[in-house]
C-alpha cells in the first residue's frame, strides 16, 4: 500500500474545487446537503487512518498492550516510516480529540445557558428578549429575537426575520454547521467546506424567507440591517439572519432571480460541467480514503492472533 495510506490526510484538499462551485452554482439546499456530507464522510476516513497510522506506529514500544504481530515486517511494510508516522499520530490524534470535545462543550454550554435565559418566557417556538443588544439566532427548538433588533426592522422585515429563523428550524440547519465544525476540527483542509456551508445554509434559508414574504427585496434589506445591528451569534455552530460570512453577497443573491430548484445544473453546460466534475472528484477523493483505511484494517485484522 505504501505512501497511498497516507492519502486519506491530504485529499480533503480535492474538496476545495467543489466547494466554491457549489456554493455559488448549485440550489443552497442541495449545496448544504452535499458539502456536509462530504465534509463528515472525509473527516471520518482521515482521523480513522490516523488511528490505525497511530497503532502501526506504536506497536514496537516496550510494554505496549498491542498483539504482537502488528510489529511485524509485513505490517510496518504496509505504512511508510511507520515509526516517524506512528509517533506523530498520536499528538494529532489528542489534537482532534481536544478541539472536537471542545467545540461540543461550546455549543452545550452556549444551548444549555439560552434556554436557562429563556425559562419562564411566552412562546414555544418563539422568544422575544427584553435585552438591548439586537441579536437573533435559531436554537434547535426556538428562535430567539431581542426587542432591540425588532425595533430597527420595519413589519415586513420583522416578517422575514422569523421566516428566515424558522427556515433555519424546519431544515435543522445547527446539525449541518455542527458537523462541518467538527470535521474541520478533525482536518484543517476541510475548514474550505465549513466557510462553504455555513454560508450555503445562510442562503437556503434566505430564499425559503423570501417564498414565505413573496418579496426578495425585503428580504434583503432585512438582513442589511440585522448584519449592521446585530453582534451575530453566541456560538458559530448555531444559525441567525445576520450570522458571519459574506452578507454582501447574500443581499446580491437576493436582489437577483431566484436559483434553479433543480439538484444539479443541466450537465451540457459549463457550470454543469465543472460541478459534476469537481463532485466526482470529490467522490473518488472519499472512496480512496476509506479504501486506504479499509486495507490497513484488515492488514491489522490479518496479524492479529486468534
């Protein structure tokens, strides 16, 4: 197998292409979908090469617990510089276990202490905050709005704020940008595929904004005003109006037609094209990352006494 064990670490960068055409080529729902899948099946295939590059590596210490024909010749021929490979997996490994558990005690904490500020609020599915910093952002089960925001929208701007939170709950969009956050913790070259999909569901619940108030441009000037008001989010794994990332073009989008509702561009095109050949890329990039896990599992499997 050689050197291609190590692939499953670098070609999350194949996913670089797919993620700038998707997010400005492909409907933002279908874009979401395909980005956050992408993003966790490579994630899963590069940390679980790092484990097994880490038990290859540190077979051959004095008193590890480990069978002892994973220190054989024919296994450390499977993995190059198993040795140099094997010691540098295991601070990688810690890494991603510390910043993973990490960003899942942020978004815990952050969800756990909103919904303790909101006890004894009216409203099941909507939470007016008597604070007077304007902020709004969608928890798993409610949205949460300040009365200092709603005092800077006009009716119909209040009206497409909750139609772009409640987009935000129907589609679960903190699972998505949950696990993109998480898989670019795993890998840093999936952090392109994060930025991607944080701003693809930010347009997908824009345009179900705009289908829920029939105007694309109140809409827009919604989130104009929310960008200049709010102060964003508590916490990046969880979705609002006016969340980081580029409301310029958010606002252009808007103020253009609305996307094709169609999965894919017509294949016979140039953004076609390109689109299918970057998911297709992508795709490959993935089943060789499992593929490369796969074998050196069962090389490991092979060695192991029964």
């Amino acid at each position: 197998m050689g050197v291609f064990v190590l692939l499953p670490l670098v070609l999350p960068l194949t996913a670089w292409p797919v993620a700038r055409l998707a997010e400005g080529r492909l409907h933002p729902r279908t874009a979401t979908r395909l980005l956050t899948a992408m993003a966790v099946v490579m994630a899963g295939c590069s940390t679980l090469c790092l484990a097994l590059l880490m038990v290859v590596g540190t077979a051959q210490l004095p008193g590890n617990p480990l069978p002892d024909g994973w220190s054989d010749p024919e296994v450390r021929a499977a993995v190059p510089h198993d040795e140099v490979a094997g010691r540098a997996a295991i601070p990688a490994l810690a890494a991603v276990a510390v910043l993973s558990g990490r960003t899942l005690r942020r978004h815990r904490r952050v969800t756990r202490l909103a919904r303790r500020a909101l006890t004894g609020l009216p409203g099941r599915e909507v939470s007016v905050l008597p604070d007077s910093a304007p902020y709004a952002y969608a928890l798993p089960d409610r949205i949460v709005v300040t009365t200092a925001l709603l005092r800077g929208l006009t009716p119909g701007e209040r009206r497409a704020l909750f139609a772009h939170e409640r987009a935000h709950l129907v589609a679960r969009h903190h699972r998505h940008l949950l696990a993109v956050h998480l898989a670019a913790r795993a890998n840093p070259f999936l952090r392109p595929l994060r930025t991607a999909v944080v701003y693809t569901a930010e347009r997908w619940a824009d345009e179900a904004a705009a289908r829920a108030v029939g105007d694309r441009r109140t809409v827009a000037r919604a989130i104009g005003k929310a960008a200049l008001l709010s102060r964003g989010t508590p916490a990046p794994t969880l979705a609002a109006l006016a969340a980081t990332g580029p409301v310029p073009r958010r606002v252009a989008a808007l103020l253009g037609p609305a996307p094709v509702t169609r999965s894919w561009p017509a294949t016979f095109t140039a953004a076609g094209l390109a689109v299918w050949g970057a998911a297709a890329g992508t795709l490959v990039s993935a089943m060789s990352s499992a593929n490369s896990a796969v074998t050196l599992f069962l090389i490991l499997s092979a060695a192991t006494p029964l």
